[in-house]
C-alpha cells in the first residue's frame, strides 16, 4: 500500500467504529497519540494521559487511523469548556486546543517542538513557550473563511472539503468577523480578511481555486462593505489599499490582505527575538530571505548602518513593491525580487560574498534540505531562521548541523492560541571556520 494522503478508505476499514483508548502524548498536527488492536490511533479533542472513548474518522493508512474523542471517560485536569460554540468533534476544524487550559495549550507545543528537534535533528531542547500578549481569543487579524456553494461563508472541519456556516469565529478580531460572516459572497470560493494596526478592514475575494478576484478596503469605523468606496478620490483609494502596521518601532504597509503575521503581537515579538539572536554589527551584511514586506531586514538595517548591507528576497512582486517603499529611508537596504531556490541562493552568494548574518522566515514547507545546505555553506557567523513549523524547522537544522552549525538558541511564541500551531526563532552558530572563498 503507498502512502498517499489521498488513499481511499482501508478495506475493513475501522471508519465509524468506536473504542476506548489511553491517550498517550501530543504529536506534531495537533493530535494526541493512542493504540488500539497495535494500530496507532491519532486522536483530536483529547488531551495526554485520559481516557476517552473514540470514533474513527478516517482509515486509509496500515499502521495507523484517525478518530476524535466523543465521549471523555476520565478527563485531564487542564481540560476546559470549549469557548467556541462551533468547535468540537466532527465540527470547525479551525482550532485544535480549545479544550485545553492555556498553560497546557504551551506545554503541549513545546512537546511537539521538542519531539521535532529530537526526531529529525537529534538534539535535546527544552522549549518554554512564551505567551504573547492580549489572550487567547480575538487574536486572529488576517484569516480565509470558505464559502459555500449558496455563498455562506464559514471554515472548514478537519480534513474536509465542507463549509460549516459560522456566525462568529471567537479567535478573528471581530472587525474581520463583522465583515466577513453573516454576509453573501456569492461566486466566490474563500474570502481573506485582514485588520490593519488602525482598524481598517481588507477583504480579498477568492475563485474556487484560490485565486484573487477582488479587494475591498474600508477605513476603521466605515460602514461594511464600504459603499463609500466609489467616492473615495484616486490617491484615498491607493492609500486605501495597503493596510498599515506597526512593528519593532517602524510603521509598515504592506499590500491589504498580503502576507503579515496573524497575530497584532507576534510582529514586534519576532522583531525582538531576531534582533536579540542576530546580534547585528555596524557595517555587516545582513540577508533577510522570504522578506515579506521586509520586516527583518528593516528592523536590522539601523544596526549595520550605512557601512553596512541589507539585502532582502521575496518572491511576491506586490510584498517587494512594499518592501521598497517600507525601506525607502534606509539607503543601504535593497530589495530583489525572486525565488529563494539553491540555485538563485548561489548566484546571489557568488554576487554578494560572505553574508555576515542570514535571517530566513519560509511558508510552512521551510526553506528544505538544498537551500538550507547552500545556506550552511555560505560562511554566514548566524544564521536566524524563523519557523511556523517545527517539523519543517526540525528537518533543516539537521542539515545545518552537518555543515558546520550549532543549535545556539531557541525560542518559541504563541502566536496562534486555540491552535497546535506555533513559531519559533532559532540561532544557529557557525562552529567550523568559513571555507575560503
Ligand atoms: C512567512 S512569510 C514571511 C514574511 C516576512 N518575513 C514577515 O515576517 O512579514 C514568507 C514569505 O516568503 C515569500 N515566499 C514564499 N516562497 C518563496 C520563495 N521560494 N522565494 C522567495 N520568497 C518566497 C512569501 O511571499 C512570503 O512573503
């Protein structure tokens, strides 16, 4: 049997059946891990060590099958009443931890970055993971909601295609709620919402395929959908369409639903996480990878000075058209557009010479094994790589620790409450003497 995610169900296929379980630790996904018959069984809505009764969801794999906990027979201290009406078995699949007390929410992912570290890396980590401010709830400021074939928005349940209709989601800042649930967004597939440091409110039509048809913006306080729109004059309009942030003591735009990070708090804490481990000195070479609308890079350019260099690489033209006019000030700060692939990486290299700090922030993927190796080999003293996936992050410090690097520190956010997701920032430390040349 091949391991596709896309398998058909098992023949005898355990999907529907019910059994008690000992549920036994956390996984990466947001899972806890239980056996059943010496099958493992990848249980959602439990907690380590209770004992629940469990449905199968989903049976495709030999050694293992997936099931939510239905029935808790004895449950966990750290488990809590679910704040969200619309979370639980068989439904929104957009929270993982929502029955579980926010101290263990942060026991449970240093579980998982730890675990990644130790399987992939072979390194032993003690993560403590850091609470951002503001709480667990209304923390989402940019989210996708699907809509449904009738045009009602909602999310998803795990690991299916449906719409569950929503009224509220408790974790999206309720700007984006107002603006997006409750309402038709008939013919499109998704709609993106995003809230901006002033309140203005983003929103982005999606095809069925995940391509954008339209944005709308809207100031804070403004009527939605903003019927005043069509009055605004040309330059209100272009002003309109970035939304503004405020990060590591520099405002930002950034273009209105493109990429910046969900929660209001985690930009300046990354800033500072990255700041304290790059270490930066006046007239170093820095290279801010996967720049966005250059956040790192423009945070760190005041540290080289104008001795220094700053280079910044986006792939996306409308992120790098922000990142010139976000480090127009900053005139030794460049931003090229393009792929962060081994082979572009070497060009740039070859160009640039030794960097003397390498700050990467990849999609969820990582940077992977070819540009992590390229990464390794370029004589960088540190290299920061902030990661919204341990298992991705886990597999690339493997790499940099057989080309010369050390795990030198790590840190963990949680910049996504409710959720098993979580950032991390690590430094890694150049042990060997940079190759000449
Ligand atoms: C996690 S975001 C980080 C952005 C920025 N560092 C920040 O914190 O705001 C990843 C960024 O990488 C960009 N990206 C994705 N794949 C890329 C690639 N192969 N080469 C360059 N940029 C890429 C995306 O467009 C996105 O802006």
């Amino acid at each position: 049997m091949s391991r596709r995610d896309d398998l058909a169900e098992r023949e005898g296929s355990w999907t529907g059946r019910e059994f008690e379980v000992a549920v036994g630790p956390v996984a990466h996904g947001g899972h806890c891990v239980a056996r059943h018959e010496g099958r493992v069984v990848f249980v959602r809505h439990a907690l380590p060590g209770e004992q629940v009764v469990v449905r199968v969801t989903e049976d495709r794999h030999e050694r293992f099958c997936r099931a939510d906990a239905v029935e808790v027979l004895a449950a966990s201290p750290e488990r809590v009443d679910r704040p969200c009406p619309y979370s639980g078995p068989g439904r929104c699949g957009g929270c993982d931890w929502q029955h579980a007390s926010v101290p263990e929410q942060h026991r449970l992912k240093a579980a998982v970055v730890t675990e990644q570290l130790s399987r992939l890396a072979g390194l032993q980590v003690d993560v403590v993971v850091e609470e951002l401010p503001g709480g667990p709830l209304r923390w989402r400021s940019r989210a996708r909601f699907a809509v449904d074939r009738a045009g009602r928005p909602g999310l998803r349940p795990h690991r299916s295609r449906d719409v569950l209709v929503l009224d509220d989601c408790p974790i999206t800042v309720e700007p984006a709620v107002a603006a997006v649930l409750g309402r038709s967004w008939s013919g499109a597939g998704a709609v993106d919402v995003a809230v901006d440091s002033t309140g203005a409110v983003a929103t982005t039509r999606l095809d069925r395929r995940g391509r954008p048809l339209s944005t709308r913006m809207a100031r804070a306080g403004d009527a939605y959908p903003p019927a005043a729109a069509a009055a605004l004059s040309p330059s209100e309009t272009q002003a309109l369409g970035r939304a503004r942030r405020q990060a590591g003591g520099r405002d930002w735009e950034v273009q209105g639903t493109g990429f910046w990070q969900v929660h209001p708090d985690a930009a300046d804490a990354l800033v500072e996480a990255v700041r304290g481990y790059a270490g930066v000195r006046p007239g170093e070479v820095v290279l801010d990878l996967y720049a966005g609308a250059g956040l790192f890079g423009g945070a760190l350019a005041p540290e080289t000075g104008p001795g220094g260099r700053v280079v910044c690489v986006e792939s996306d033209a409308g992120a790098c058209a922000a990142a010139s006019d976000n480090l127009g000030d900053l005139r030794h700060a460049e931003v090229w557009q393009g792929d962060v692939d081994a082979e572009g990486l070497n060009g740039l290299l070859a160009e640039l010479g030794t960097p003397d700090v390498v700050v990467l922030d990849p999609p969820r993927a990582g940077a992977g094994p070819d540009v992590s190796a390229v990464l390794a080999g370029s004589g960088a003293r540190a290299v920061v790589y902030v990661a919204c996936d341990p298992a991705s992050l886990a597999r690339d410090v493997a790499v940099f620790l057989a080309g010369g690097y050390r795990l030198a520190g790590l840190r963990a956010f949680d910049a996504f409450p409710m959720t098993a997701h979580v950032e991390c920032v690590a430094l890694l430390e150049r042990t060997t003497p940079a190759l000449p040349g």
